[in-house]
C-alpha cells in the first residue's frame, strides 16, 4: 500500500507521535495551521469516513475526547477547530481517514492555511504535549 498513514503506522516512516492505542494514532501535522495541530487516525486503512467502520470513527472520537482537553493545555490554548476533508474536492490530501484537531489561543488569528515549522519546532511541541497526556 502506498499510504503515507499506513506506513506512518507500521512505523516505516517517522511522526510527532503524542498518543497510540490499538486503535488510534495521532501525531502532529507537520503543515500545521495552529500550534499542536494534532491528525487523530485510526490505524485500519478507509480512504474515508463512510468506507471505514462505525466502530473506527467512534474509536477516533473517544480519543479526541481525552487527549484535547491536555493538549489545550499542555500549549495554553483555550479552544479547538475540529476538522475532517472528506475526498479530495473537500481537500483531503492523504486519503486515509483523519480528523484535525487545531488548538486556538486567544488573540490567534483564525487561519487555516499551513504552516512550515522547523523539525526542532514540532518535537518541542510533541514533548510538552506527551508530558501533559
């Protein structure tokens, strides 16, 4: 499978890796829009929400549900945008199911277009967010 997910997954390629069950990954994006902007996916390939199972997205959902109140904290953010591109006219670039979390700070400006940060950057961010889960 040529999945850029799936390999992040079977550990062929690396990640910000914050949280890992048996079911769920996530890791930082590395084109960020916000600080600690986090990719919750699940690990069995679905190109997308309706081809995945019931069981799946709900298993992604109990994730965001514990890990984001720690994020928020762990970067000093007091809200979240939730976001999920469903097939690539919605701008789903990997197709692999995957929801954003982007935490938001007062007085952010509310963007979403993508940010390019150093590698130094993203681990510092994934440090302080593992410590806090």
């Amino acid at each position: 499978m040529n999945c850029i997910f799936c390999k992040i997954i079977a550990g062929e390629l690396p990640c910000y890796k914050i949280y890992e069950d048996e079911n769920v990954i996530a890791f930082l994006d590395i084109g960020p829009v916000s600080e600690g902007h986090t990719l919750i996916v699940p690990k069995k390939h679905a190109e997308n929400l309706d081809t995945g199972s019931r069981e799946d997205a709900a298993r992604c959902m109990e994730t965001i549900y514990e890990i984001a109140p720690k994020i928020l904290s762990a970067i000093g953010a007091t809200g979240y945008n939730l976001g999920m591109n469903h097939g690539a006219i919605a701008g789903q670039d990997v197709m692999h199911t995957h929801f954003h979390l982007m935490p938001r700070k007062e007085g952010d400006e509310r963007t979403f277009v993508k940010t390019n940060p150093s590698k130094d950057a993203l681990a510092s961010v994934a440090e302080k967010i593992r410590e806090a889960l």
